[in-house]
C-alpha cells in the first residue's frame, strides 16, 4: 500500500535533537508515512545525539579527579 507524501513541519526535528532516540524514534512512527524521508532523517537524528551525549559522559566521568572506590570509608 502506498501512502501519498504530504510535507510536515520542520518542528518535528525538535523531538530527536531534546529527547535523542527515543523522540527519534517517536518522529519516525509518527512520520513514516506522510514524509517518509524526514522520518528516516528524524531517526538518524536521534541516533546520532545519543552516541554524542554517551561519548560526552565518557569524558566528563573520566576527567573528574578524586574518585576512587573505597570512598574513605572504613568498615
């Protein structure tokens, strides 16, 4: 069955870019089939920025000085 494509609102990119895959992933079934391409672009967003927030915590927790296991804490 094919779906005619209609343009949707460039608005719907706000969704992948605040909430990474999962608003990707919402764009995408909400889009898939009005503005097939957009949705794909809307998954691959939300992809894309939660590999960036992952990568970005790996060298934030890796730069912070001072932490080690034992916390002081004698038992």
């Amino acid at each position: 069955m094919s779906f005619p494509e209609k343009p949707r609102s460039n608005l719907w990119f706000l969704l992948p870019i605040s909430f990474g895959i999962i608003g990707g992933v919402v764009a995408y079934l909400f889009l898939r089939r009005d503005d097939p391409n957009k949705a794909k672009k809307c998954l691959f967003l939300g992809l894309v920025f939660m590999i960036v927030g992952i990568v970005f915590n790996i060298i934030v927790g890796s730069s912070i000085p001072g932490i080690d296991s034992g916390f002081n804490v004698n038992i």
